[in-house]
C-alpha cells in the first residue's frame, strides 16, 4: 500500500502529491463554479431588471399623460368665469346667483358624466361659497363652513402653489373622511378679472381604481410590486393601498431611470425606477431577488452536479499522478534498501526519459563506484596487513641484523674492503632508519637520511653511472609524512630510466614546498617513456588500465596509498618524453 511509507508515520510522496492535487482541484473548480454562478445570477437579474425597467418605464409615460389629463381637466375648471362669479359671491341680483348656479351645475353635471373616473369635485370658495359635486349627487351640495379648510395643511399647499397643481395621491378624501381611497390633487381659483385674487381652492377626487390598474400591470410573475413615491421616499400609491403613507427610503438618484439592489425588511431586493416628467415622482418597481431568482435553481443544481462528476474526475486523475510519483519512488527505496544491506551489485532497470531517469542511472554509477572503492580498500588493507607482517618480522630479527651487519662492516674495515665495508655501512644505515621502530610516520628530514643511504649503496653499485643532485626546502623538514612512498619513486628512476641510459646520467630529487602541500619530484635523463605506455600509466593511476596493474603494481599501491591517507586530490603525476627522461611528482599535505 502506498498511502504510507514504511520508514516513517507521515504520509509519503504519493500521498502528498495526491492531497495537493485533490486539494488544488477542489478549490479551482469551487471557485469557478461560484463565479460562473455569481455570473449568471448576475446576468439574469440584469435581464429582468432591465425588462422590469422597460416596462416601468413604458408605464411611467402613462402616468405621465394620465396626470397631464388631470391637470388638463382641472384647469378647465379654475378657467370657467361663471365658476369664479360663484366662489367670489358676488351677485347682481338673486335671479342671477340662481342663473350663475344653474349654469355651474349643468356645466360640471356634463364634464362628470364624461369622465366616468370623478369621485368629487370640492370648490371651496375664502368668502364662503362653497360646494361638492358628486356622480352620485343630482345636484350640488352646498357647505355653509368651508373655512374651517383654510388652515388645513394640504390647503395651504395648494395655495402656497400659486396655480400649479399639487398632487397628493392615493389616500382618504380631506374634506368628508370616507374611509374610500381616492386619488386626489388641487390648485388654487383665482379671479382673473381682478388681477388674480384669491377665491379659494378646487380640491380634485378621483377614483384611483386607473392608476392601481396601471401599478397591477407589472406583476413580475408574482415576484413584486409597484409604487409611486415622492422626493421624501414616501408612497403616495400602490397597487393595493398597503403600502400608503409609509416611507421607503428611497433617495432619488441623479439619473431619471436605473436598477438599484437594497435590503428591505431583511430581504435583498431589486428595484427599478423611473421618475415622471409631470411631477417630482418616481415610479418605483420592488422586485424579490429570492423570487426573481427561482429559476437559478435549476443552474445551481447543475453547477453542483458538475462540481462533483469533475471532482470524481479529478480525484482518479490524482491518484494516477500520484501513482505515477509513488512507484519510480518505491523501486529506487527497494533498491537503496538492498543496497543498505550490502548488496552492491543491485541495478535498477528502468529507462525512463524523465528526471526519475536520470536519478536511476546515477544511483546505479553510484553503487558501481561504491563498490569499486570498497574492493580497492579491501585490497589496500591486505596490502598493509602483509607489510605490517613484514615489518614485525623484520623488528624480530633487528638486533642480530644490525649486529651482523655491523660485524661485517668492521671485518672489510680491517681487510681494507672499502666498497664493501661502504656498502655494509649503508645497508646497516638504511634498514634502521626504515625500520623506525615500527613508526608509519617520520620526519623529512628522516627521509632525507634514508634516501641518503639508499644512495649510499647505488653508488658503489653504479660507480659513475649517474650524478645525484639533491635539494632540500629547511621549511619542511620537520614534518610528519608517510615512511614508504619515497623510496620507491628513486629506484624506479634508476632501475627504469638511468640504467638503460648509454653514458652518464642525472638524477634530481627535490623536497619542495607548495602553499600547505609537500611536493617530491623525481626527475631522471634517462629513456624516458613513449606516449602509449604513459597514457597506459596514467590511467593506472586513474583506477584503470587493468592489464598493466601486475606491472606496475608498486607505483599503482604508492598512489593508493597517498589518496586513503590524505585524501583523493593528492597523489602522482608522470612527464615523461621517450629518450629524454621522466619526471615523477608527489603531492601531499604538510601536517605537524
């Protein structure tokens, strides 16, 4: 099972790969599909409310045309000079207030029958004459007490107009207090023979039954409601009278139509308006945002019904990615887990073209190259192991093989032997200092004597074969540096460069000092190497070059050891040109 990997309680790869994708997926497809859903509901409620707004609109010119035909209608009225003879009272004779009456009655008795929407027709004359005319009434009624009207607030409205008509719309009538709803508006009657005095006030009723038919048109499937609201927001007519006199505090906007969304009573709602040209009204259609938007429900099922087929989708496509991570994972684990056991030979058999790929084939160079080092240490260690053994052989035997040594030393004094009692003298010299007491480490300076002694005995073996020329840095004789990887380099010059040389040779060994390194160089004339053994050389020393290892064993076992004690970047170099000689140059660190 690959939700957890074996080595730990977290969740492996797989399982992290999947919960980001899952999680990623999830988020990215909620979040489109609320703003495809907040798109859409955005759009529908711009479609309706630009319908709703239309229609008002369209209606609102009715009102407008409607209201100019009141105002029409009232004007012919405030107009009539026999009307204006009334109110002011002022009468030649009774026989002609029985005319003027007569005539008045005849004259409002046609206009009301021609207009089956009057409710009551108020003129209420300031000296006193005043009187109703009703449908329903055959002849006028007169009220002896029309100014107790005159400090009515609605009274002085219309006076304070000055002839202009003041709408107060839907509401109960101001003079008889019938709780039947009229529409009603006045203006004031002026005598305009005698420079526009004051007569009194008609006062208009009429049955508002037009204008809630008008409002009732727009019924925006049942979803809302009209009304009519002045500057101050308040409902001045509805559609059903139940909304009258209450305030909707709505602030009329600057442009004359528009959409507005506004929380009423805890219910989010949107509102079209459209202000009348004929007074300083707005028509104002209320539409429920819940009930407008019934037919959303249909999308939004849908937008959730994909929301969960593609997150079905997306989790299998998660869990084939993660499965895609989890197992070129799970087949490098097993792999390092075998070769965490020791098992070098392990290879993971996979060629893929993805980074997963390049991981396999560098896990596979890097247990070949562990394996490498593991078998050139284990050879190195049996190389020590032998020449420890040597060396406790050779500590055995120390005393009687410098005694011996000694003896025959001062036996060829006395026989005046001197190349044998040199030689003797210098084997003698030279088996001490290398032997050390069993030390791997000594001084240069130690090396220096031991070289000398060496060179003591090729000496008299090589007469005048070459010349030794032998320098050393004082700064670096007092550091600690292996024992055995001097020597070697020196009779490698001689036995493989100058002995072959015709005539005379030269052989130059210099302890040099680098920055914090040791350099040893060995330099010979001798016959030098040809290129194709040089390259077989060095890659010797590269780790390669496996035919020429029983060879050159000694040179490849000098190199490895300089490399396990101090460190891969130190070792030899070789320069050699055939017929002109060699150059051999070791590297180490100087350490106290």
């Amino acid at each position: 099972m690959w939700w957890f990997s074996r080595s730990s309680k977290l969740p492996a790869v797989g399982v992290k790969v999947f919960l980001i994708y899952v999680a990623s997926m999830l988020v990215i497809i909620t979040v489109m599909g609320s703003l495809f859903y907040y798109k859409s509901t955005k759009m529908m409620e711009n479609k309706f409310g630009g319908m709703a707004l239309q229609n008002a609109q369209q209606v609102g010119k009715r009102l407008d045309n409607l209201l100019q035909d009141y105002e029409d209608r009232s004007l012919l009225i405030v107009g009539n000079k026999e009307i204006q003879k009334q109110l002011s009272g002022n009468y030649k004779s009774e026989i002609e207030r029985i005319q003027i009456n007569d005539t008045n009655t005849a004259f409002l008795s046609n206009w009301v029958n021609s207009r089956n929407d009057v409710s009551n027709i108020y003129l209420l004359g300031e000296k006193g004459s005043s009187y109703r005319y009703s449908p329903k009434d055959s002849f006028p009624v007169y009220n002896s007490f029309s100014n107790e009207y005159q400090d009515k607030d609605w009274y002085k409205q219309i006076r304070e107009a000055n002839g202009q008509v003041v709408y107060f719309g839907i509401r109960p009538s101001f003079v008889n207090w019938s709780s039947k709803l009229v529409f009603c508006f006045g203006r004031i009657e002026k005598n305009f023979s005698k420079r526009g005095e004051v007569l009194g006030v008609l006062l208009y009723e009429i049955d508002p039954a037009e204008i809630k038919g008008m409002l009732s048109e727009i019924d925006y499937n049942g979803s809302g409601s009209n009304v009519i609201v002045d500057s101050k927001g308040q409902i001045v007519g509805d559609q059903d009278g139940m909304r009258l006199s209450s305030n909707l505090e709505f602030k009329p906007a600057e442009t004359d139509s528009g959409i507005i969304r506004k929380a009423m009573n805890g219910e989010r709602m949107l509102l079209v308006y459209n202000r009348l040209e004929t007074n300083n009204w707005t028509l104002i259609g209320m539409l429920r945002r819940q009930d407008l938007l019934k037919e959303t429900s249909d999308i939004k099922w849908f937008m959730l019904s994909l929301v969960v087929l593609f997150s079905i989708i997306g989790i299998l496509f998660a869990v084939i990615m993660a499965s895609t991570v989890h197992r070129p994972l799970k087949k490098m684990i097993q792999a390092m887990n075998k070769a965490k056991t020791g098992n070098f030979d392990v290879q993971i058999e996979d060629k893929r073209k993805d980074e997963f790929g390049y991981m396999y084939i560098h896990f596979n160079e890097m247990v070949s190259r562990i394996k490498e080092l593991i078998n050139q240490l284990y050879v190195q260690k049996l190389l020590e192991q032998g020449l420890q053994l040597k060396i406790l052989g050779s500590q055995i035997n120390a005393h009687f093989l410098y005694n011996t040594l000694d003896s025959i030393h001062w036996l060829a004094r006395i026989h005046k032997v001197n190349d044998i009692s040199t030689m003797i003298f210098g084997l003698s010299k030279y088996f001490r200092l290398s032997l050390s007491e069993g030390k791997d480490e000594v001084n240069v300076s130690q090396i220096v004597q031991l070289l000398d002694s060496y060179m003591t005995i090729q000496k008299v073996r090589y007469k005048d074969k070459f010349a030794l020329h032998m320098h050393v840095d004082p700064s670096v004789e007092e550091y600690k540096v292996l024992k055995y990887i001097f020597q070697p380099l020196v009779e490698n010059a001689i036995y493989h460069g100058l002995e072959k040389k015709r005539g005379k040779g030269r052989l130059d060994v210099a302890f040099t000092r680098e920055g914090e390194c040791l350099k040893f160089i060995v330099t010979d004339d001798g016959a030098g190497i040809g290129p194709d053994k040089l390259s077989e050389l060095r890659l010797l020393l590269c780790g390669e070059g496996a035919n020429e290892q029983h060879r050159h064993f000694g040179l490849r076992n000098i190199h490895s050891q300089i490399q396990i004690a101090y460190g891969m970047k130190y070792g030899l170099e070789i320069k050699s040109h055939l017929g002109q000689g060699t150059e051999v140059a070791m590297t180490i660190p100087l350490m106290a």
